[in-house]
C-alpha cells in the first residue's frame, strides 16, 4: 500500500492545553506521526493542490483566521500558544470582530486546539498529504495511507477543536465526489468525527457512518448520537452506531457490519476511513478495550466491501503503540 506523509506536519507543536483550569502536556504531538513512521517504511511526500480544496469545505474567513491567529496573537502582546476562553452558545452571528480573543472563540469549539506559530503549515499540510493519496487511489490504487496529523474529523466548516484545524477527510470526500466518485466517509475513531459529519448532514451525496463512544460520556458530547441521521436532502445519509466505554471487539464488529451494510447500500465506489487508533486498550485518553491484532480483523472486514480506500489518520494517543496499531490496519486492508 503506497504510504504518504509530508514532514512539514511536524511543524504544528502545541506545548501545553488547558484541563480543570492548569495545563497539561499537549496529547497530539509530532511524535505521534515518528512513531507511526517508524512502522511504516517508505513514504512518499504530498503535491501542493493549493487552497482550492479547502475553500471548498471550509469558509474563506476561517482559514484566513487560521493563517493569522498566531500573529495576531503575539502582536497583541500575548505568550506561547493562541487560546480561546469565551464562546457564543447562544445567538451566534457574524460579527466585525477586531480582537484575537474573540476570533478564537468565534472559530472553535473548546480549549484543547492551541494555534501555534506552525500550526497552519502542519494543517495545511496534512490536508495536501490527504490530497495526495487519494490521487493515487483514483488512479486507480486499490488503497493509500495519508499520514494526517494534525487530525481533521473534529473541524467543521468555520470551527477548529478536539486537536483538529483543517478536516482532511472531508477535504478529501469532497474532491473525491468533485471528481464524479459516490464517496462514504467510515470513521472508526474513539470520538465521533462531528466537524465531518455537521459538513454533509444536509448533504445525500455523501454517507458519513461513525463507530465512536456514547457521547453521553465521551467527548465531543453534543453530537454523534444514535438519533442524528441527517437533515434535509441528507436525511438518512448518516449513521451513529454509539458504543459504551469497555467496548472490545465482540462489541465493535457487530457494530462496523452494520455501518459497512449501510454503506454498500448507500452504492459508494469509494471509501474514506477516518482511523483512530485511540479505540485501542491501553490508550491514554480513550476507554475502548481493542488490542492490536483486533485491527487486522477491523481492516479485512472493511476489506470485504471491495471499495477503493484512502486511509486518513485521525487519533491514537499511546505514542509507543501508535505504529503497530496502525501496521495492524495497513496490513488487514491489504
């Protein structure tokens, strides 16, 4: 399977993010993409599409936020990271917004999506190496890997958080169906991929199928609920399969047959897979109970279906685990 990463990525390096009002280590770190390179073997880089492709996805004022929110934020005379602290629950509207503290609010959904000096490149830059590997696979590959990190399923279309800037795999789906292919989005991330889903839940050209944790106790909360089937000429075009923390594979394949049944319903000729390796048993911050070989079994199900795929990282936050997790999967899709 061909590999692809670019090593500006590593560029985004968050130091700290805010938890129960101190600060703690920040969890998505460059070492995440070294451990899975390591794994991995040879890599090939990603090609420039420019911001075309994300303008189709992402609003035009966000990603100039993105592009100046650091600046901005150390020439207001701030330190380290930029950091938003209020947020617009109610009555939220476009607004003339001058100071970087509101911009950060206005663009993000939580604390946990620090904006460093180089984290605009290392988005922009996951999201071209998406890009890049989904080239190979209309070409006619039978699958690729991109190597993303930053994350992406966590942004929406105006919005940043849960570690994520820019949504690859959205970026990805979207140039996909530019290109004529009927797309289906599965992700298989602990946490529900709520910026990819907001940004096709009025849509019925693409299906977007989620296996995460029950938001009633996991993160991001407010969405990814059993109940959320898409809106409008999208309705029906989602699917939430929510499962209780301590979820081991005897409770996860049940789940994933159905999401790929609903897929090959749907009549997709391509898939993205938004993977996560934080669904594995000893993850720091997740609370499933899959083990490694678990993900080949995962893959060669996915398999099954006969789709191409591209691949798009997402989490797994047990740095020393991270590469044979990903491997596991490379390997069982193959």
């Amino acid at each position: 399977m061909r590999c692809f990463f670019d090593p500006r990525q590593l560029a985004h390096a968050p130091t700290m993010e805010l938890h129960n009002g101190g600060f703690v280590p920040y969890a998505e770190t460059p070492a995440r993409a070294e451990a899975v390179l390591a794994a991995l073997g040879p890599v090939e880089g990603a090609v420039d599409h420019g911001e075309a492709p994300l303008r189709a996805v992402h609003d035009e004022a966000y990603l100039a936020f993105l592009w100046s929110a650091h600046k901005d934020w150390r020439a207001a005379g701030r330190a380290g990271d930029a950091s938003g602290y209020a947020w617009p629950i109610v009555r939220r509207r476009p607004l003339a917004l001058d100071r970087i503290d509101a911009k950060l609010g206005a663009y993000s959904f939580d604390a946990s999506s620090p904006i460093a000096e180089g984290t605009w490149g290392g988005a922009y830059w996951s999201a071209q190496t998406a890009l890049t590997a989904l080239d190979a696979v209309l070409v006619g590959e039978r699958a690729a890997f991109a190597l993303c990190r930053p994350p992406g399923h966590h942004a929406g279309r105006d919005y940043l958080g849960g570690y994520c800037h820019l949504n690859n795999a959205a970026i990805a789906a979207e140039a996909a169906t530019t290109a004529g292919r009927r797309v289906a989005i599965l992700d298989v991330d602990y946490h529900h991929g709520n910026g990819t889903q907001d940004l096709f839940y009025e849509r019925g050209d693409v299906f977007f199928a989620s296996i995460h944790a029950d938001p009633r106790t996991d993160y991001p909360y407010f969405w990814g609920h059993a109940d959320e089937r898409g809106e409008g000429a999208g309705e029906g075009a989602t699917l939430n399969l929510p499962l209780p923390r301590g979820a081991g594979l005897a409770e996860y394949l049940p789940a994933l047959e159905r999401a790929l049944a609903a897929i090959a319903g749907f009549g997709a000729d391509l898939l993205v897979i938004s993977y996560g390796a934080d669904t594995w048993a000893g993850d720091p911050i997740s609370f499933f109970k899959l083990e490694t070989p678990d993900y080949a079994v995962m893959a060669a199900r996915i398999a099954s279906l006969g789709l191409p795929g591209l691949v798009v990282m997402e989490g797994g936050y047990a740095v020393d685990a991270l590469g044979p997790n990903v491997a596991a999967f490379l390997e069982g899709l193959a």
